[in-house]
C-alpha cells in the first residue's frame, strides 16, 4: 500500500486549513494552488495562494518543498535521517514609496515572524506604465518542518493572516 510522504501530509494539512478559512470561514479568497513536481532534480512543490476577502490588494503564498534528498531518505528508511520540508511565504503588494513602505514592510515582517526567517524584498515594474512597483516579499523559514508541526499550521496561518492585515496598511 502507498504510504504517503512527509511531504504530502503537510500538503493536505495545509490545503485543509486553507481551504476551510475561504469555503467555511469564508476569510480569504483562493486565487491559486500549483502542485508540481521537478523532474529535472526530483522536488516536490506545493503553493497556494491567496488573499483576504476585504482586502484583495495584498496577496499571500505559502510554499511547501521537500527536495530529492528528503523525498528518498523517507522513502528508502535512511538510518539517522531526519526527512522534512522547507516552507516559504511570499506576499505581493503594491508599493509607491520605496524607501518608506520596503521599511515599514520590514518591520512589520520581522514583528510578527521574529527571527525564524530570512527576509527579502524583490521590486519589479512593467517599462512605461506608472502603477508603481510590485514588491514580492518573501520570508524563508530557517528549519524544516515534518508531521510532528502538524498542530501549529492553525497558529501558523493566523500569522499569516495577521501579516496580510498589517501589510494592507502600509
């Protein structure tokens, strides 16, 4: 019988909480989901993403990874092996002042997630359009998670909701 992964329990876990805060509580709006599986060096990806109902303008993408080490290390029962996945929140919003929201993005990143990440800010445009830039935001957590995290993805995701809220301030 096929015994799922660490990678795809987390997986499941994560699309349920998800998915219970837009169909039930109905918090967020989905706006995509990919799960895709890199033949090239045998990792394993899942995303999702999403937005607050009441303030679409910033959205939020959580990404689960586990790589071909992890991924066979748990399949092949390597002694002494500790299998698990990274995860890695992206947020997108529109920004007008640089020196000023990247800040205050900073900050309020740091306040919440403390010092469990490493924390950059990408800026990008369209040429000859004036909306802006795009500030994608992305928060790498240091340490791999496995099934023994499985309780704390509600809290986890109350951050991230609380993120979402305080970034659509700035």
């Amino acid at each position: 019988m096929y015994d799922p992964t660490v990678f795809d329990n987390l997986k499941v876990a994560f699309e349920n909480y998800v998915y219970d805060l837009d169909n039930i509580d109905g918090i967020i709006t989905i706006l995509n989901r990919v799960d895709r599986m890199d033949f090239s060096v045998l990792d394993r990806e899942f995303s999702i993403q999403f937005s607050l109902v009441d303030q679409p303008e910033v959205t939020a993408e959580i990404v689960l990874n586990a790589c071909l080490q992890d991924l066979a290390s748990e399949i092949l029962e390597w002694a002494g092996a500790n299998p698990g996945c990274f995860i890695t929140l992206r947020y997108y919003k529109r920004i007008s002042n640089v020196a000023i929201q990247c800040k205050n993005v900073k900050q309020v990143i740091k306040s919440i997630w403390e010092h469990d990440i490493e924390l950059t800010q990408t800026l990008s445009f369209v040429y000859e359009e004036e909306l802006g830039y795009l500030n994608t935001i992305e928060a790498r957590f240091r340490h791999k998670i496995n099934e023994e995290n499985m309780n704390e993805i509600g809290e986890f995701l109350d951050h991230v909701l609380k993120t979402l809220e305080e970034l659509s301030g700035i």
